[in-house]
C-alpha cells in the first residue's frame, strides 16, 4: 500500500492568480521572502495591498539567502513570535519557502529545535496556522512537497528535513511574476526541476501516478525551458512555471538520487546554488546509473518521448540543454579553486553518499563517488 500526496489543499494557477490572496481569510499575515527581487518588482506591495484592503495587518520578514540557514530560520521565527501571525505567505525562490516551511513548524511547536528535527520525528500537521506559498522561480516545487532543505553552516552541510506539516495549504503559481527571473535563474532553477522529474522517474519507488507526472515534466521541461531562457515568452515562462510544480508532485512520492545527494552536499560546503549543482552533476549521474539496466530501460523511454533515441542520447539531450543555458561544464568553471576542492575531500565524500543517494537507483561506493566528484570537478 503507498499513500499518494498531490499538494495541499490547492493549486491556483494562471497570470493574476495571485490575487487569490484576497479570498484568504486572516487577520496577521507574516511575509518571507528572499533578498530584494519581489520588493523592487512590486509584488509584495501588491500582497501588502490586499491584505490592507481586507483590514489584514501584515509583518515582512525578507533577506534570506540563496541557501537558507538555521540562524535565518531562527531570526525569523523570533520575529514571527512576537507579531503572531494566523497566516504565513511565503513569496520568492525555494529558499524562503523552505526557510518558512522550518519556521511555520517551530512556531506552532514551540518545543522543537534544530537539534530535534534532526534526530527525531516531527510533527505531522500544523493547526494554528495557515500557509500560502508563491514562488517566483521555477524550479523547487517546494509549494507542494514536505521537504526543507535548510544549510547547517557548522557541519558544512545541507540537511532536507522532511514532514506532511511543511506542505503548503495553498500554493499560487502566477506565472506574472516568474516574468523577472534574470537569466541564470532561469537556468539553474529549471535544471532543478529537470533533475527531479528524472530522478524521480528512475527511482525504484516509482508508481503509476508518479510514472506520468515524472515522464510529462521532462518532456515539457526540455521543450520550454530554452524557450523561457531566450525568449522569455509569457507561455513559456507559465509552461515552465508549471512543469516544475508537476515534477516537485512526481518527486514528492517517489524520492531522488545521487544527483541531490551530491548537491545538498557540495552546496553546504561552497554555498553554490542547489539548481547550479544540479545541472552539472545530473549528465554524471545518469551515466553511472545507466549501466544497471533497470535504469537505462527508463531512460531510453525517456528518450523516446523526447524523440531521441536510447539512454545515451537522453544523456546528450542533458549536455546540450546545459550548453544552451550556459550551466558551466564543472564545478572548476563554476568558481570552486581546486585548493578548496581537495581540502576536506573525504569528508564532502561522505556528505554526498547521505541524504538523496541513499534511494539512488544504483548503490554507490565512497571509491565511486570520489571518482565522479573528480569528474564533477573537472566538467
């Protein structure tokens, strides 16, 4: 028996649709977003706006980082105490979602730290508070999954914290404000996306839902996202914005692999972003996973949707959507200087076999993942 999850409550879509905000009933809205991107292009006035005119009093809690870590998550959830909100929105890329995700948690919990999400279980279902989320990047899918990917700077290392209590009750993807995304945004955050829907397609907990939301998501993905990097199109911005939801759904039940495992740990050690590492590692990745033929047979198929033929011109299709987003070809021309790179190797070693490689399809070796970050490094 496996227990399907597609979301929260709701999935509101279309240009405008964030105006769904005024039928949201609440009298304090707490508002996380990341650094000035949705200040500057107007949309938190605009969410301010609607709360006001619903007599709504509003709290914004903003300058979270690419990579959110503990102390931000904690310097929020201090100010969250003290304006005590009934409704979290959290607006911007996965980072401030995923941040407000840990605070909404705490907030209704007060017990809990750091130290207990780690070790142990945490709570299944928040009740005193109602959680909106509107990204304005396309590629986490975090509005409608139960993980929070939160960096713990002392361990140099990022950690995906995982509940039913962390998915939004409403998440609204209007595609209107993805419309300011500069270009490596679009390029990270869609191969992001991209490496979800794979990775969940080729994990071994696949299921007949999931099959179909993973296989739709790379299909669309490797259609319009080079369309919304060059064009940046209105379509091909809300395709895009789209598709990554449908992937985060796909992955939500499925799991990942190596190509997160390896992210989550190269990320909290040079603070990368987690689209840019995807990119890079996921070619690697599925050429190591493509010598067991359970996952060749799917990445053929794969191919096949794409109109390509076989698991090494899927491979390729990877490569060439890189060079077209511009994704650096390895960790070196990403900015990691070799000094850094081998000092602390073994232990990023270990870091990389935990988390998400732990469900990759083919089991991995401390030798083997050592020989795939050399050549991550070198691209």
């Amino acid at each position: 028996m496996k227990k399907l999850v597609l979301g929260g409550q709701s999935i509101i879509t279309g240009c405008g649709s964030i105006a769904e905000l005024s039928n949201v009933k609440a009298s304090r809205a707490f508002i996380v977003t990341g650094g000035s991107a949705m200040q500057t292009s107007g949309v938190i006035a605009k969410i301010e706006g609607i709360f006001k005119a619903n007599g709504c009093k509003t709290c914004i809690y903003g300058g979270i980082g690419k990579n959110p870590d503990t102390q931000a998550v904690l310097e929020g959830l201090s100010i969250m105490r003290e304006f005590e909100p009934d409704l979290l929105v959290a607006v911007g890329g996965g980072s401030p979602i995923d941040a407000a995700k840990v605070m909404a948690l705490f907030y209704e919990y007060p017990k809990l730290d750091f130290a207990a999400a780690q070790t142990g279980e945490l709570p299944a279902a928040r009740k005193r508070l109602l959680f909106v989320a509107i990204p304005s990047t396309s590629g986490t899918g975090t509005e409608v999954t139960k993980a929070a990917v939160i960096t713990f700077r002392e361990l140099e290392l990022k950690v995906g914290l995982k509940t039913p209590a962390f998915i939004p009750d409403l998440a609204i993807l209007d595609p209107e404000i993805t419309m300011t995304m500069p270009p490596n945004v679009v390029a990270e955050t869609g191969m992001d996306a991209l490496t979800h829907a794979v990775e969940a397609y080729i994990n071994r907990n696949l299921d007949d839902f999931s099959e179909v939301l993973a296989k739709g998501a790379v299909a669309g993905l490797l259609t319009w996202l080079p369309v919304s990097y060059h064009e940046k199109t209105k379509e091909s911005r809300e395709k895009v914005h789209h598709y990554q939801c449908i992937a985060g759904l796909a992955f939500e039940n499925t799991g990942l692999g190596m190509a997160h495992g390896i992210s989550h740990a190269v990320g909290g050690k040079f603070d990368l972003g987690h689209g840019l590492i995807n990119a890079i590692a996921l070619p690697h990745v599925l050429a190591y996973n493509a010598q067991e033929e359970f996952v060749g047979a799917r990445l053929d198929e794969l191919a096949r949707s794409i109109g390509r033929k076989g698991r090494q011109e899927f491979i390729a299709a990877v490569k060439e959507l890189n060079q077209q987003l511009a994704i650096p070809a390895g960790l070196a021309q990403a900015g990691v200087d070799r000094a850094s790179f081998e000092e602390g190797f073994d232990e990023l070693t270990v870091n990389c076999l935990k988390g998400s490689t732990r469900v990759n399809p083919v089991p991995v070796t401390k030798e083997q993942m050592a020989e795939i970050l050399k050549e991550l490094y070198q691209g």
